[in-house]
C-alpha cells in the first residue's frame, strides 16, 4: 500500500490547457443540448477570426518584433531621473511595453529592489495590464480603432493618477514600508531588462531570430485559442442572452451602467485578447460605450495576472490602493468615454 501512495505521489499528470478545455466542454455541450446550433456557432466564430486575422497578425508580428529585437530595455529608461518624470514616463510606457503578466513580476521586483519609488512602479503597474501592442489590434479588430485608441488614453490616464495619488500619499508620510519579503527563485526567470541596448536589426542574429519565431508560434497560438474562446462566447450570448436583458442593467446613460459595469468586471473578465470580442457582443445588445469602457478598464486591473503581480511583492496597503485606484481609474475612463461618444 506504501508503495502505491509512494507511486501515485510520483505521478504527474499533463497540465490541462484552461482555455482549450472549456472550448471542448462548449462545443461538446453543444453538441449534446443544442446539434443544431453547433455548426452556426462554429461558423460564427470562424468567420470572426478571419475578419480579425490582420489584426492577430499584426498583433503576433509586432510582439516577437519588440522581444527578438530587446525593446524592454528601453522601458527601465523610463525609471531613471526625478519621480515626477518617472510617473509620466512609467505610464506612458505601461501602455507600450510588451511584458507578459508573467515578464512583469521579475521586472518590477529589480526596479524595487534597486531603489524605485513606489509611485512611478504604480503607474506602470496600473497602465500595463490594460494596453499593449497586441492588445490594442485586438481591440481596434473586435470593436472599433476609436475604442482601442480610448482606451489606450484612459490606460495611460489611469497610470497618471495612481502614480501622482502615491507620490502624494508617499509624501505624506503613508507606504514608507511597502516592500514584501520575498523568497528566492520564482516561476518567471528571464534576462535583466536593465542590460543590453536594443537590437532592432535582430535578423543578423541566430539567437534572436530563433526568439523571434519562438514567440510568434508561442503569441500566435495563444491568441488565436482565446479570440477562439472568446467568440464562441460572443456568438452564444447573442444567440440565447436577449438584448433587452443586456440594455436594462448595462444601457442608456447615467452613471449606473458604469459603477454596475465596473463591478462586473472585476471578477468576470478574461484578459486583454478574450475581452474584446465579448464586450462588441455586449455592445450590440444594448450595453452602453461608457460601461463598456469601465468594464475593460475594471476588468484589466483586477485581472488575476496583473493582481498577482501586485500581491507578490508588496504588502497588503499597497494591493489595497492598487485594487481601489484601477477601479476609480476604471469609473472615471468609463464617464469620461460616455460623454465623449455622446458627442
């Protein structure tokens, strides 16, 4: 019996794909509950993935290109010199930077660990996780360029509020102790992003062409099961969700679809690629361009990724105030967008 434990112990089993296994329990529902309606949900789909298959390219193209070529490095550029440039720059670089969710947490930890101020390392936390480069094709394929361009700003405009509200909280006395211990080792190792210049001719070497075609095969299969996900959704909440449901709670104007929007999101978002896709779905049942706005703001912060992120290297003050100022961040981008496309 000893022996049996000690060898069921010893067995691992294959890491289960979260995202491809629900795409296998939709269509498997599917085709149990509702045959008929698998293949137009199929169809949906794909036919959404080949009207979005420029941006995924763009999107793929673009992110192996910033990887192969070091691009990160320009990015600890933007936390050197006084704090105050170091919030702007940190925010604006938060919606530019190419990091993963993964890339960020050993990133972040050698600028506290060298010294960062805090404020500056939350504007880029709270800018990071709510735009990049593939995030923006995305956005701009599933809903519209304005949208994506919309959020890009509110990004950047959430980054500079979280960053000046921690400068001025730090100068008045609060957060002086915001560092967690932390233990050696992690499940992210990657080079320091504080060596090194930017090769942006990468194809002249072997190495970083081998990294360029790593990441596009490892960053297009990524977002393609996702946007796959993601529209299968979209078409079965437009197929079974009325849109009378969806234009009561989240439509109209006022401030009540966004504070409501804004909670929803938190917990219900996906991330920055699945998202979209259902939110166009959700605006075309009624959900007004403010509380969609909140939701992908919300949604983006409270990620589990992003607030992972967070949690691992600061103590709980500091998670607190990142968590409340991604969701008045999230609360003024979506009041802010509602007036602007009531224009």
């Amino acid at each position: 019996m000893t022996a049996l434990v000690e060898t069921l112990k010893g067995l691992r089993l294959p890491k289960i794909d979260g995202a491809l296994a629900v795409i296998a329990l939709i269509l498997a529902s599917l085709a149990l509950l509702a045959p008929a309606q698998l293949p137009a949900t199929l169809a949906d789909a794909l036919q959404s993935i080949a009207a979005t298959a420029p941006y995924i390219a763009f999107a793929v193209l673009a992110v192996s290109y910033l990887k192969a070529s070091g691009a990160e490095a320009i990015v600890a550029k933007a936390f050197e010199g006084r704090e105050v440039r170091m919030i702007i720059l940190a925010a604006l670089m938060g919606g530019l930077s190419p990091f993963c969710s993964c890339q960020v947490i050993p990133f972040i930890a050698g600028l506290l660990a060298l010294g960062t101020p805090i404020a500056p390392v939350m504007a880029f936390w709270l800018a990071s996780p709510l735009m990049d480069p593939a995030g923006f094709a995305i956005t701009a394929g599933a809903i519209s360029f304005e949208f994506a361009a919309a959020k890009a700003v509110a990004a950047v405009g959430v980054g500079l509020m979280g960053g000046f509200a921690m400068l001025a909280a730090t100068r008045a006395g609060w957060f002086s102790d915001f560092l967690r211990e932390r233990k050696s080792g992690g499940c992210c190792r990657s080079p320091s992003p504080f060596k090194g210049t930017p090769k942006w001719a990468f194809w002249e070497e072997a190495p970083r062409r081998e990294l360029f075609m790593q990441e596009t095969i490892t960053n297009g299969f990524f977002l393609l099961k996702w946007l796959f996900l993601a529209y299968l959704l979209e078409s079965l909440m437009i197929r079974y969700i009325p849109a009378e449901a969806i234009a009561g709670v989240v439509g109209g104007n006022g401030i009540g679809p966004i504070v409501l929007a804004a909670l929803v999101g938190a917990p219900a978002y996906l991330n920055s690629y699945a998202a979209p896709p259902l939110v166009a779905g959700l605006m075309e049942q009624g959900m007004s361009p403010g509380a969609a706005m909140a939701f992908v703001i919300a949604g983006g912060v409270s990620c589990i990724p992003a607030m992972t992120a967070v949690f691992a290297l600061v103590k709980r003050p500091v998670f607190v105030a990142y968590v409340g100022l991604g969701f008045l961040g999230a609360l003024l981008s979506g009041l802010a967008y509602g007036l602007f496309a009531a224009l």
